[in-house]
C-alpha cells in the first residue's frame, strides 16, 4: 500500500490522479489537495467574460473524485518539504511515498503600482463577473487589454479575448477601438515569426490594434504610465504578471530560478520521488525560450508524471518521456478560431503553426472541455 499525494487540484492535478488511479491498485491511496472546492477550466474565462457561457457552466465539485477512488482534501498549502515527500495543510502535516506539484502559477497584480485599482483583473475567477460587468456597461471609447509580464499562464488567451470582445462590442452597436499591449516584441514569440503574421494579420483584419514592446510601468485612472510614454484607456482588461507560488520556490524546488525546476523528459525534481507539473514549472525550449504555459501540457506531464511513479511503487521501470507536443484553439471572433498545433521540444526551434479559422475548431475546443469534465468528474 502506498500513498501519492499531489498538491494542486487544477488542470495537471486533477490529470495526475486520474491518471494514477487508472495505474496502482485500488488499496494505494491518492490524495489530491486543493484549497478550492471547485474547479473550473481556464478557457471558461474568455466565455464568461463576453457572456457566450459562464463559469458554472464548466464548474464541477472536487468531493465527486471522492466516489472515483481520490481522496480530496480541501485546504490551503502552507509548506512543502520535499525530502519527506510531505505539505503542511492548514496546520495538518500529510506525508506520502511520492508527491507531485501541481500548483500552477500564482498572480501578482501588486508588482504593478495602480493595477488592483485600474485594472479588470480576466485572469481571477473572483473578477470576473466584474469585469465582464464593466464591459456590459462600457458606453465604448479605448477598450485595451494589457499583458503585464512575458510569462503568463496561456500566451494565446489575451489575444483571443481581444477578438471576442471585439466581437461583443460590434454586435450591440458599441463605439470602440479595441487595442492589445505587451511587453514582448511580437504576439506570440514561440510560435515564431510566421505565426505570429498570421495572428497579427487578423487582429489587424479585425481592426485591433496592436502594440508590442509595452511594458506597463504603472497604472493609472485612465492611463497605463510605459517607459516610452502614456496610453489613455477607457477600459482597461489585464493579465497581471505571474509568479512562482511562495510556497514551491521557500521549499526549495526552484533551486535559484524563477519557477520549479524538473528533468523536463520525466518531469522529477531535484528530490527524488518529488515529480511537479504544469504552469508551475520551467521548461527551456531549443532556441532558449521557454515551453508555454497551458493545460495540454500539464495534462501530458501528468501523465509522464504518473507513470514514473506508478513504476517506483510498483518496483517496474518507465520509459514514458514528456514530448513537447501540444495544441490549444484560439478564438478569433465570429464564430471561429484557429489550431495553434506542433511540436514545442523541436530543434533548433518549436515547429508551431496556426491554421485558418474555421468553426469547426470551436466546437472542438469545446469538446475539449466537455471531454475532460467527462472523464474527471463523470459528467
Ligand atoms: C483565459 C485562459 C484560457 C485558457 N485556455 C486554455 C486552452 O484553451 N487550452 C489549454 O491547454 N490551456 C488553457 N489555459 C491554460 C490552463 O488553464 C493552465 O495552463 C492550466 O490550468 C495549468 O494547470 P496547472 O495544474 O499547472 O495549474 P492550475 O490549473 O492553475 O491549478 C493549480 C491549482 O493549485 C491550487 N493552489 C495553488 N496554491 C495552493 C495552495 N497554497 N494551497 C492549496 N491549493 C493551491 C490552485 O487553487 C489551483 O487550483 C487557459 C488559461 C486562461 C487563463
């Protein structure tokens, strides 16, 4: 009998112990912890924020996994100790025979002066409704979404937001310019150069306009204060800037960088047995950026993750390595999106295209969600 305990219930934990289950005997124990007692997909939060689905739509309880074999324990992390394969939660220590991270990326609006005040947080379960209120409300003028930091947990989702708030506005009569801004010298740098054509032509089809280069200082009432100058907004939508949660890198995991650390073929840290997936981690690419941040990746690493450790447990070996290959569907707006697809491990660069739009690809980033609620939650 063994216990695996996985700290995070979102996208890659939630993947992991469904994964580990399917994998050891039914008197080893999987114990998921997570201080939210729901979960949500990330992509709900383009939808609820132009109202074409809302949140609960795509929220399931985590007490459901409890009938599927995982034990669920709801509360906040407060320390992680890696040798012992061990988390404190709310003041309870639970140890395991292996452990995975699955704790994705925490916000920090607060390193940006003016962003709590000024800014729709989109990124925030919790502002959400406001944000999507503000805009119902927008009686139109500069209407900016604003990327605060160059990792940020799914790179497409700001621009996709961009075209379905473009959409909102032109359907209900609303005089607005819808403009994007961001600190990196192209949309998508790790798509490359044609990808990023292609992106950057329709929001121009679109007319979106577009800003590289622009990193906001601060923000202010109706200004985001650059380095090179002042921009007026009406309305502004923003990511915040991401951070590695406090409590993976005062563990230790980040080993002095930014984010977790891990063998990037088996997702372990440098702690034996410690495995951590998803936005959490690090992983440099071949022409030395980095893998993006997205749940089809923690999804994979998962299971890589799993099955290195089903092994451990079980005294086999595995050779299941995570292979960089992903895909995610970018809404652009009238009802369509396109296919960011390829192989993000390649050399000397990612091989990453972006297909035509197409309705199709709509329905087949929905299925994408009702798929996966399906198997995790059985409905
Ligand atoms: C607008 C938007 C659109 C997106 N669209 C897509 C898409 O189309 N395709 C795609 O693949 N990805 C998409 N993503 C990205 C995807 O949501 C993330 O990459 C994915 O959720 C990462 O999974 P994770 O398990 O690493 O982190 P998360 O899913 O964020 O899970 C981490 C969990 O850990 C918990 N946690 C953190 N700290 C603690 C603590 N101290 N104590 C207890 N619990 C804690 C959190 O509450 C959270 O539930 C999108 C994201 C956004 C924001």
């Amino acid at each position: 009998m063994s216990r695996t305990l996985i700290l995070g219930g979102g996208f890659g934990g939630l993947a992991a112990a469904h994964a580990l289950r399917s994998m050891l005997a039914a008197t080893d124990e999987v114990v998921l912890v997570e201080r939210q007692p729901t979960f949500v997909m990330g992509l709900r939060k383009s939808w609820a924020l132009v109202g074409s689905g809302d949140l609960a739509g795509g929220e399931r309880r985590l007490d459901l996994l409890t009938g599927r074999g995982i034990e669920v324990v709801t509360g906040e992390i407060t320390a992680i100790e890696p040798e012992a394969k061990a988390a404190v939660v709310d003041g309870r220590r639970l140890a395991g025979d292996a452990l995975i991270v699955a704790l994705g990326a925490a916000r920090a609006p607060e390193s940006v002066p003016g962003f709590g005040e000024n800014v729709h947080n989109v990124y925030e379960r919790s502002s959400l409704a406001r944000a999507a209120e503000a805009l119902r409300s927008t009686k139109g003028g500069a209407i900016a979404i604003g990327i605060s930091s160059a990792s940020h947990t799914c790179p497409p989702a700001p621009y996709e937001m961009a075209f379905l708030v473009n959409d909102f506005l032109r359907s209900r009569g609303v005089p607005a310019r819808v403009e994007v801004f961001t600190p990196q010298p192209m949309s998508l740098p790790v798509v490359g150069q044609a990808g990023c054509d292609v992106l950057e032509a329709r929001l121009s089809e679109e007319g979106i306009d577009f800003y590289p280069n622009h990193q906001a200082l601060a923000v202010e009432p109706g200004e985001v204060v650059f380095s090179g100058g002042r921009g007026r907004f009406d309305l502004l939508l923003g990511v915040p800037p991401h951070r590695c949660p406090a409590v993976a890198a005062s563990a230790g995991l980040t080993d002095g960088g930014p984010w977790v650390k891990v063998n990037p073929s088996t997702m372990e840290t440098r702690f034996p047995g410690v495995y951590a997936i998803g936005d959490v981690v690090e992983i440099p690419l071949a022409n030395k950026m980095m893998l993006p941040k997205a749940g089809v990746f923690a999804e994979s690493q998962a299971q890589v993750a799993a099955f290195h450790i089903a092994a451990a447990l079980t005294g086999g070996t595995a050779n299941a390595v995570f292979n960089g290959e992903g895909y995610c569907y970018l809404e652009v707006g009238r009802g369509l999106a396109m296919e960011v697809r390829g192989d993000f491990l390649a050399a000397p660069a990612p091989a990453v295209s972006i297909g035509a739009p197409l309705a199709s690809h709509l329905n087949e980033k929905r299925d994408f969600e009702a798929t996966r609620l399906r198997k995790w939650f059985g409905a």
